[in-house]
C-alpha cells in the first residue's frame, strides 16, 4: 500500500485538519475582510488548543487515534455550536431545548457519554478515521477552488452611464450620518415634536432640506450598502439573515460610489462603524464583527460573550464591564468626530471624501438636550422606547452637528460638499406604528454649486448619491423607481 494510503487510512490528520479547515472556510467566505496574518493567527490559536487537548485524551486513553477523536469533538462542538443553537431554534422556538441551560448540561453528558465509549472500544478506527481525513481534504480544496471566482465576482463595476469628468471641480465631500435620525414629519406625528429650528439653521449655512426624504431598509448595514452603491439590494430573504448582513458589509466595502470618486482621484477616510477595501473601521466594532471575528462569530465563545456575559457582569455587578458596554457608542461617536473636525483642518491638493458615521440619536440616549448626561439607569436596556429621551438625544445631536458643519465649512479652502442624513426613521416604538414611520429620516445637502433641482422632496436614500453625481460630477444616471424593504428582527 502506497504511503499517503497508508497515512490517511491510519493517521488522524482530521484533528489538523478540522481548524485548517473552519479557518480556511471563513476566510473565503468573507474573502477580502480579513487579512492572511490575521487568519493565521487564528488558526494557530486553534491549532493550540487541538493540541492541548489531544494531549489531555492522550493522557487518558494513550491511544493516537481516540485522543484525536476526542480532541476533535471538542473543538467541532465550539466550531459549529452556533449552528447547532440555531437549528434547535428553528425546531423548537422559545422552548427548552434552544435554551442555553438545556444545550450545555446536555452536551456535557454527550462528551461524557464519547469518553466512556472511546474508552471501551477495542476495535482500530481505521475507516472512521479514513473517512474524516478524505472529508476534511475535500471540503478544504473544495473551499480553495471556490474562492477564485470569488474573488473575481466581488470586484464591482462602475454603474453604466458612469464617465470620466475632467472639466469638473471635484470638492471635498463630507458624508455625514446620523444613525436614526428621523424625519420631521415622523418627529411632528409621533413624538409631538417640531424640528423646524434645526431644519432652518441647516437652510441658514445654505443646505437644501428634504421634507419627504426617506430610507429603502430599516436597518442600518442594508439602508448604507444601497445609498453607496446607489443601487437596490438583491437579499435571499427580508429577515436580516447573516447571508444578507455579509451581502451587505460587502458591498459597503467596496461600493460604487467610492470606485468612482477613486478614479476621480479623491483621497477616501472612513470615519464609520463599517470595514472598507484597505480601511477598516475606526470603531470598536459594532454592526461588523472586526477581522477574524467574522470566522468566530458563531463559536461556542463568541455566542456566550454575545449572549451570556453583560448578564454575567450585571449579576455579579461588574462595573467596569457594564459601562464599558453602555459607554461604547458615546466613545466611538466622541473619536469619529474628532477624526472628522481634524481632517477638516487638514489641507491637500487632493481632494477628499469623509464618511462620518455617528451613533446618534440613536440608542443609548447618552445626554439631554441641553449637553448633561443622562442618568446612568436610562441608558440601560429596554429604554430605548422612550421617546422623550430620543428627542432630548436628538436636540444635542443638533447642537453636535452644526458645531461640525460650521468647523468643515470654516476649515475647508473652497465650498464643500456635505451631505448630512439619517439612515432610516426611529425604529423602537414599543407599539404598533405605521411601518412608514420606519423609513422617514433626516436628509439636507449642501452644494457648492447652489444646483438643487434633482434633489426632490421625497428623494429615496437609494437616489441621493446618483443625484450628487449628475449634479456635482456631470453624470447622467436614471433615478430608480422608488421601493422600500421592511426587514424583519
């Protein structure tokens, strides 16, 4: 029998194989995010732990074969326990067996149950252990082979009608996004609340205001990914499923409204809770699991720090933890503005585009409206219903914003582009609302140019970029035909 025969009929490289695996399999699958250092790393970690605990079963069996067995269930149940809690949740819904204290307890006694059956076997494991090795082999080249078209396929294209603009001023553009802030008639409506003051402060540093403007999704990552690639989403289902959300941070990453400002020669800064092509995100994460923890973010680990620890630290009254989580929006949106008030004083012979991505007003609702903080119990979880904390939250962000419009306006050589919006209306209403409500967000820009007549009342976040660009950029794009998603929790 030729060696390599012999090797993957008697041999246990299924217990390599298996992170070899899971690593190389999230890394194509979110080809382009992480970087090939970093997913080493993480599968050297993981390699760490196989080995640790093939030495642990070694110890105990002084057996090659059964200590890999044993060393690969471990690490298959932290690998795929995400998978596993949500096939159980599907199955049976808010019931027993999807619960935390019914799958630990039960997959401890299944790891009691293989120790003492690996124990008691006396037969060779030679066709299992076959089996795995060539299953594992496949499934890796399997994964290498896919990641070719891949990476083709995730290169997009300028949209049609796109041309180059020599003749064109090419100003600064500020992007600037409130996240959830609403639109004044969602404000007048539902929260008794007129925003005109702010609205005519914007109009007195020369902003065109939309008073009907809204957002094609409700959600945050899916609301970005169309305003910056000017184009309607293609989603598998209207659920907010992971396929979709990685969809999304794709096509945020590398969209087509920043392709085109590249070959326009502008200097691109992520001030964003988002990762972009060559620059990621200056944030804590938030709605993107940084770098490698797009692989872990369905493990064993990562699923109880999602969903066990702020419970944790809030029994044994951990305060260090609680407010570093309460807290780390406030943080995140103090060090994005700064990055953005900095980078305004910064002068270039290239021009630059800023996308500044503020956490707020949405939740928590970290101060009133007069800049005082707001006690630390109405920042905790279930508050975010209260809608006179939002509208306190939202007079700040006011005072916030155009302390930043008048800072770039002020620092920039010649008028800039800012552009200075909501990703979608308020969306935690506690009762039945109208779902449009959802939709209805802040929209104002102000252009160098004065030329507002593309910029209608109700313009859908989806054509507001396609707009700058015939307006600003002297393109020519089709508006789409106005549409709205509502995605589900």
């Amino acid at each position: 029998m030729p060696n390599w025969k012999n090797t993957i009929q008697t041999r246990p490289l299924f217990a390599w194989l298996l992170p070899v695996f899971f690593v190389w399999h999230g890394f194509t699958g979110n080809f382009g995010f992480i970087a090939w250092k970093d997913a080493g790393i993480l599968l050297a970690i993981y390699l760490g732990f196989t080995l640790l605990f093939f030495g642990l079963a070694y110890w105990l069996y002084r057996n090659v074969v059964k200590a890999a067995l044993l060393a690969t269930c471990l690490m298959a149940f932290h690998f795929f326990f995400g998978s596993i809690q949500d096939g159980l949740k599907n199955v049976f819904p808010d019931s027993l067996p999807s619960r935390y204290s019914f799958i630990l307890p039960a997959a401890l006694l299944i790891l009691i149950s293989i120790i003492i059956l690996l124990k008691k076997r006396k037969k060779t494991l030679y066709n299992l252990t076959r089996f795995l090795n060539i299953l594992l082999l496949l499934l890796i080249l399997l994964d290498t082979i896919m990641v070719i078209p891949v990476k083709s396929a995730r290169t997009g294209n300028l949209p049609a009608g796109l041309t180059a603009c020599d003749t064109c001023a090419r100003p600064d553009i500020y992007f600037i996004l409130a996240d959830e802030y609403a639109g004044n008639t969602e404000l007048k409506d539902l929260f008794g609340f007129d925003d005109s003051i702010f609205i005519q402060q914007l109009q007195q540093r020369n902003f065109h205001v939309l008073p009907e403007s809204y957002s094609n999704y409700n959600y945050t990552p899916f609301a970005v990914a169309s305003m910056l690639n000017m184009d309607y989403l293609n989603l598998a289902g209207k659920d907010r499923g992971k396929s979709d959300l990685t969809y999304c941070y794709e096509t945020i990453r590398d969209n087509r409204f920043g392709q085109f400002l590249q070959s326009a020669g502008y200097d691109f800064y992520n001030y964003s809770v988002f990762d972009f092509k060559g620059q990621p995100a200056r944030t804590l994460e938030t709605f993107l699991p940084a770098n490698t923890r797009l692989i872990t973010s369905q493990t064993l680990l990562s699923r109880l720090n999602r969903d066990l620890r702020f419970n944790l630290v809030t029994r044994f009254k951990s305060k260090k933890d609680i407010r570093a989580y309460t807290y780390a929006n406030r943080d995140n949106n103090q060090h994005l503005y700064s990055l953005t008030m900095k980078k305004a004083e910064q002068k270039s012979t290239r021009p630059k585009f800023v996308y500044t991505h503020l956490m707020l007003p949405h939740y928590p609702y970290f101060y009133n409206s007069k800049g005082q903080e707001q006690p630390f119990d109405s920042l905790q979880e279930g508050r975010q219903t209260n809608r006179q904390l939002y509208i306190e939250y939202l007079q700040y962000a006011n005072t916030e914003l155009l302390k930043l419009i008048d800072h770039i306006l002020k620092q920039s050589s010649k008028p800039p582009v800012i552009i200075l919006m909501g990703d979608h209306g308020f969306r935690h209403f506690g009762v039945p609302v109208d779902q449009k409500y959802y939709f209805l967000n802040l929209a104002s820009v102000h252009l160098p140019s004065g030329n507002y007549r593309g910029f209608s009342d109700s313009l859908g976040g989806v054509n507001m970029l396609r707009v700058l660009l015939n307006t600003e950029f002297n393109q020519h794009l089709p508006l789409l035909k106005d549409s709205v998603t509502y995605l589900k929790d």
